[in-house]
C-alpha cells in the first residue's frame, strides 16, 4: 500500500510500483496508473501555470471518471484545494456555492446525464467570470481543458505540506443547508490509509463502484483506498443496470460497492446470472441485498462515517 505524506504524492507512488496495472476503467477508456500520474501531472502544472496554486480553491463539477481522478490529484499537486460539486446541484445551490466557497476557478463538465452546468451559471449570474471556467469539453478552444493543459509543459510544482487543506467537501448533514467541511492532507490519508488495510483488496483487482466521487464516501472510503491498494475501479458517470452487468461480465471484479436499489435493479434484470458474482471477494453492504446469490468466500461491510472525520 502506498504510504505518501499527502495526497499529492500518493497517485505518483503507486504509479512507480504499478505502472501498466488498471487504476480506471470508465465510459470512455482504460487508465493505467503511469497515465493517470501523467495527467495529474498536467492538470497540476497546468493550475500553476495559469496562477491558480497554494491557497487557491479549485472547483470540480463533473461525472465519475478517470479525468475526475487526474483533476482532483491535479489539484493536490498545484498545493491547491479540491472542492467537489454534487451533480445533483441545481443553479441556485451551485451559485451559493460557488460564493460561499470563494472559487477561484471552476472546472466543469457542461453536461451530465442531460443537466447542462453552463446552463446554470449562465442563468444564476454565479460570481465566476467565463475565464475562470474551465470546461471539460474535446478540443483546445479558449476556456477548454486542452488550451489549459497544452500550457502547462515546464511549469514547477510547489511543495505541499501535509497538514495543509486538500479538499473541501459540502454537506447538510442531518438537517440545514450545505456547510462547506475543511478537510486536511493528513487527515483524509489518516481514513485512507486503514480503510485500505481492511479492505483485504489485493494489487491489480478490479471493483465495480457507483458511488459519486464528489461524496466522502466515494472519494475517501472507496476510491481512494481502492488505489491505495493498487487496484483499479470501474467508473461511470451515471448508473445504468446493463451497463453494470457489462461490467461484471466483461471485467469480473472482485470488488463490488452499489446501493441497494442498484443490487436490487442487477439482481432483477433478465441479463442477470449468478455467475457474474463468483468472482466477487470484497463489497459493501449486507448479504440479504444479494438474496443468496454471492459466493460463500465474499466478505462483506457495512460502513458509516462522518464528512466532518474524512469518511
């Protein structure tokens, strides 16, 4: 398991040591880990280069994915802080938002399973000016993540300290509006560290998750200690029965972290068969949900967890 002093340095570790292992497979491709270094690597002098480094609060609106990943360690490089945006925000939540965290920039990705974010902010009059919107779009147009990364060739990382802040993460917990949780390098890799150890995940696993990596418990308890033991998550932006099942026939996971109603909708499905989940060693949740069908040798749990204490 990786053992880097803060997040910036923890994908570059496991780079070294699993360099051509699958750390992503999502909608559109397969990421190794030595790729998915590359591109954190750009997204980071890229955020430098243009001003945007120590102390500055990078927001990040997009699907699940290999370039969520890269853009978020990104940011960790740069010695900025990360604050991930729920895709279920609507204009007026991401506009207050955007206030109340003082963005000062915001990488977005116009569209997500039909809601357009330009849209929005446009609308709202959110407090951004268009060049401190970066879209992730193809080409490399002004205000594009191609023209931003293209610029970032020889630009130098600055150091990043541990106990300085990486991520801020928004929740209403119980009740309320959003509050926006500051959350530290050492602490997260504090939650990252044991979780991976518990996990039993061996190097070079696969495990199939559909928990948005905006949430705490997508970044800190599954993502993140997935890489953490060298293995490899199957992302998509949005969750789609078949697809799930495309998945586990194709890729045969030995991990699997799906809520309820989505086991229940694979476990429903006319394409499902039991032998999808033999694979399957480590996953989250209860054996009822998967009314008998996992292999006798699936080791289970069921987590809870605080944003307030990294997950």
């Amino acid at each position: 398991m990786a053992s880097a002093g803060d997040l910036s340095m923890l994908l570059r570790e496991l780079a070294l040591r699993h360099p051509r292992t699958s750390a992503v497979v999502d909608d559109e491709r397969t990421w190794t880990f030595a790729e998915l270094d590359d591109r954190a690597d750009a997204w980071g002098r890229a955020l430098q280069a243009h001003g945007w480094g120590p102390e500055a609060r990078i927001g990040l609106l997009a699907g699940n994915g290999g370039e969520w990943l890269a853009a978020a360690f990104g940011v960790w490089r740069a010695a900025a802080t990360l604050v991930p945006i729920s895709t279920f925000v609507t204009g007026h939540e991401l506009a207050n938002l955007v206030r109340s965290a003082c963005l000062d920039v915001l990488v977005v990705q116009p569209e997500v399973a039909g809601h357009r974010y330009l849209d929005d902010l446009a609308r709202v009059g959110a407090a951004l000016p268009g060049d401190r919107i970066i879209r992730l779009a193809p080409g490399a147009g002004p205000g594009t993540y191609g023209r931003l990364l293209r610029d970032a060739v020889s630009r130098a990382l600055p150091p990043v300290r541990a106990d300085g802040d990486a991520c801020i993460l928004y929740t209403s917990g119980t009740t309320g509006g959003p509050k926006g949780v500051v959350l530290t390098h050492d602490s997260i890799l504090a939650a990252v560290r044991p979780t991976a150890e518990r996990s039993g995940l061996p190097a070079a696993a696969l495990v199939l998750s559909s928990l948005p990596l905006f949430w705490v418990a997508g970044l800190f308890i599954r993502a993140l200690p997935t890489l953490a033991c060298g293995s490899g998550l199957i992302l998509s932006q949005t969750f789609r029965v078949e697809r799930a099942i495309d998945d586990l026939r194709r890729h045969r996971p030995q991990g699997i972290h799906l809520r309820p109603p989505q086991v229940a909708a694979v476990l429903a499905s006319s394409n499902f068969t039991t032998e999808l989940l033999a694979p399957i060693r480590y996953g989250n949740g209860r054996r009822a949900w998967f009314r008998g069908q996992l292999p006798a040798a699936a080791r289970l749990v069921t987590g809870y967890g605080m944003t307030e204490m990294s997950g």
